[in-house]
C-alpha cells in the first residue's frame, strides 16, 4: 500500500514540512496497539507527533522522480523522452517536456501551459501519471518557481 503523504504549506504557499497518515499498528488483544494517527517531518525523514502549522496540503503522487525524489501535487516534472518526427520541430533522439502534476478526476494526471495566440491554455493530459510513464527530475513546483508556467 502506498503511503499517504502530503506536503503541507503555510498561508504564502511556501512549503513548511509534511505530514503522513499512519494506520496503527493491530494487536489481537487490545484490538489497536498503536492508534491511527498523523505524523509530521519536516524533511519527509524523521517523523514525530507534533502538529506543523499549514494552510494547504498537496497529496504525494505515489511516484519518484529519477533523483529518488518524492512527487507532490503542483511539482513540475520532466515527461519524456517525447519522440518527434523530423520536419516538425523535433529529432531522433527527443526531449523531455515539461509539465505539472495534478489530481483530476479521481487519478494522478499531468497538465502543461501553452500558449494559443494571445491567450494562456492549460492543456490537461489524458494518461494517468503511471509506472510506465518516463519521469526526468522535478524541477519546481507551482508555488515557489512560477516562471516555470510561463508557456513558451
């Protein structure tokens, strides 16, 4: 079972620790031996009781990045290598594409800003976030590095 973390952040949308669920612990005796309760990081590694002051929470995508680390809700990741056909802007080899991470619809999913004449489209993604889709690094999120939204 995937472990439910998110990343907590305080009223500015600056990120100020995490928190996860932990289920408890079952003894046949006493039913529980460790009641369901939350737990809180400030460096998603140590976890202790104590309550961190948040606004908003943005929900662990159950994935990695290639550097190990955790995705969040609002990351920008890399997606790729997109394959392009010569003559239309790409090569061979193909590049990474930048997108956001989103919770629509009930799945993990990607989306990415794009420009349409004057107008700034947000283009959602039909695949789910998956093992099979080709993760790069996290390169920002949403909050902190808003030049990356910038569509080009």
């Amino acid at each position: 079972m995937d472990d439910i973390i998110f990343r907590l952040l305080d009223v500015n949308k600056q990120i100020c620790g995490y928190c996860r669920w932990n289920i408890g612990a079952l003894d046949p005796k006493n039913f529980y031996d460790i009641k369901p309760h939350w737990e809180y990081s400030n460096t998603c590694e140590e976890w202790h009781d104590q309550e961190i002051t948040h606004r908003h929470k943005e929900r662990f995508a159950g994935r990695v990045d290639k550097n190990g680390k955790l995705i969040f809700e609002g990351d920008v990741v890399e997606i790729g290598p997109v394959i392009s056909y010569r003559g239309r802007g790409g090569y061979p080899g193909g590049w990474f594409v930048r997108k956001i991470v989103v919770f629509d619809d009930g799945a993990f999913t990607t989306c990415e800003r794009v420009k349409r004449g004057a107008i700034m489209v947000t283009m959602y993604s039909n695949e789910i976030l998956g093992r099979n889709m080709v993760i790069g690094a996290i390169i920002g999120n949403i909050h902190q590095d808003k030049h990356l939204l910038e569509a080009k």
